[in-house]
C-alpha cells in the first residue's frame, strides 16, 4: 500500500493518553510533533454549521491543504495530535491524504468521561451544558433535537453517546481499510514499552526508539496541551459528583448495542474494536 512516510496522525476520544503519547513520540527526537492544529478544528466546526460540507470535495480540498501546510518539509517526519472534537470528520482525512499513517487512541467510557468531568468542570444542570454546547458550535440545534428523541436529557448521556458516535466512525472506516490501527489507554498503562514499540513503527519512526519515548512518561503528562495538568489536577480537588447517573449508564449500553460497540464490566470497557494493536 502507498504510505506517506513523513506524515502521521493520532485520532483519539479525548482523555484517553492521546497527549501523553504524542510527548513520548516527541521525546524520541525523530518526529516533530504538531498539537492539535486549530485549523483543522474550524474545518470540524464548519462541518456541524453545516453537515453538507462532508459531502464536498471543497472540504476534502481544505483538509488536504492543511495537513501538507503542516507537514511541508518531506525531509522532516510529523506526527499531528489531533484534536478530539476532528473525530466527527475523522473519514476525511483518509479521504485527503490517503497515505497517511493514522492512529487511534481510546480508553473504557466511564474512567474517560470522568476524567472529563474533573478536567472541564463538568458538574453543571444538563439546560447550561446544552446551551453551551450550541452556544459554542459543539452541536448544531438539528443534531441536538436528534439526540433528545433518542433520549438524550443529561450532560452524562450527551457525552457517553458522543464518545460512541466517534468509536462508530472509528469502527465503519477500520472494518474498510488495514492501514488504521486503534490503542486503548489500559494496555499502555499495563505495557507501555511494546506498546510504544508498535505505534512508533506504525508511524513510521521504529522501535528502536521506544525506550527513549518511555523517557516522557515521568513528565508533565500535558505538557503541549492548553490543559495543564496543574490545571487537571485544581479541578480534581473540586467538590462534586464525579459519578455517572444509572440512567446515563443503561443508555450508554443500549446505545452501544444500536452501534453495533460490545461494553463489558462496570467501567463501561469497550471490546472488540477493529485492529487492536496487540490482536
């Protein structure tokens, strides 16, 4: 298969070591490592406005413009963190730049979400958080009507069927393609060396270098993000509900069996996925 050896792309959740994983390829000194360009989150953004742009092969055209923009030294090797949010035109950068090397990153639902909560101060009545998120361009009023006739009436609900709709998308493009592979948070956690080992060659480094990446694991683990972890760890101290609604948690299943996602355990973990790195 044809692969453009000088660009790669991580595609994650959100929360999920995404961050951590881009400081550890940046450790190794071999690939310079772009964090979430923004351009790409305005090209995700125009696309709730407006849904019809991901029919457009105008949008295909900007996505394509941006990542050779980013990668334009072909000596150099890049790796683009990208933002959580650019999951919704996740087809589309396969779609620009077919040999792209991508990744992606995800992690059991409930650790996840509640990593959120803590992080962005998620603790707000479900009338706040919604009209945040239309206020912010995170849902159009289209898509927003949608998700409350299939249930949706609690900020624990929206983001849980938010995190599948994603793994969904993940899910239709691996069951096409053999280029993409996915990493869960929990198997670097219980093997960080191979499983370093294996995303750097899949992007295109080698893993040789994994034992310099593993240097990053001691530092600040969002380091090269807005949020800081200083930050991550003030909201952590916060009072609060940090648990998920039993509500929220039966329609989180009932909408993973709708997406076709096996969840297993009380944490919500996802198995099964297309192309585990260690399967």
């Amino acid at each position: 298969k044809a692969v453009v050896s000088t660009q790669s792309t991580g595609h994650n959740l959100g929360r999920c070591g995404s961050t951590l994983v881009s400081n550890m390829v940046h450790r190794t000194g071999q690939c310079q490592v772009l964090a979430e360009p923004g351009a790409l989150v305005d090209i995700t953004m125009a696309t709730i406005r407006n849904p019809e742009l991901l029919e457009d092969e105008r949008t295909v055209a900007r996505v394509r413009a941006v990542l050779k923009f980013l990668a334009k030294d072909p000596t150099r090797k890049y790796f683009i963190k990208i933002h959580s949010l650019v999951m919704q035109i996740f087809p589309l950068i396969h779609r620009a730049l077919p040999g792209v090397r991508e990744a992606f990153m995800y992690r059991s639902l409930k650790p996840m979400y509640i990593s959120s909560k803590r992080a962005f101060d998620m603790n707000v009545p479900y009338f706040v958080f919604k009209r945040f998120a239309l206020g912010a361009g995170f849902v159009s009023r289209d898509k927003l009507k949608v998700l409350e006739r299939e249930g949706v009436d609690s900020v624990d609900k929206m983001m849980l069927h938010g995190y599948l709709h994603d793994t969904a998308t993940y899910q239709s493009e691996a069951v096409k393609r053999d280029d993409l592979v996915c990493y869960s948070y929990e198997s670097l956690l219980s093997d960080p060396g191979a499983f370093m080992a294996h995303f750097l060659v899949h992007i295109g480094v080698g893993s040789e270098w994994a034992d310099q990446a593993l240097l990053a694991m001691g530092e600040d683990s969002q380091k090269n993000s807005w949020l800081s972890k200083k930050n991550v760890e003030a909201r952590s101290g916060k009072k609060g509900d940090m648990s998920i609604e039993d509500g929220a948690v039966e329609f989180t299943r009932r909408v993973a069996e709708k997406f076709g996602i096996c969840l297993e355990g009380e944490d919500l973990r996802m198995v099964g996925l297309f192309r585990q790195w260690n399967e």
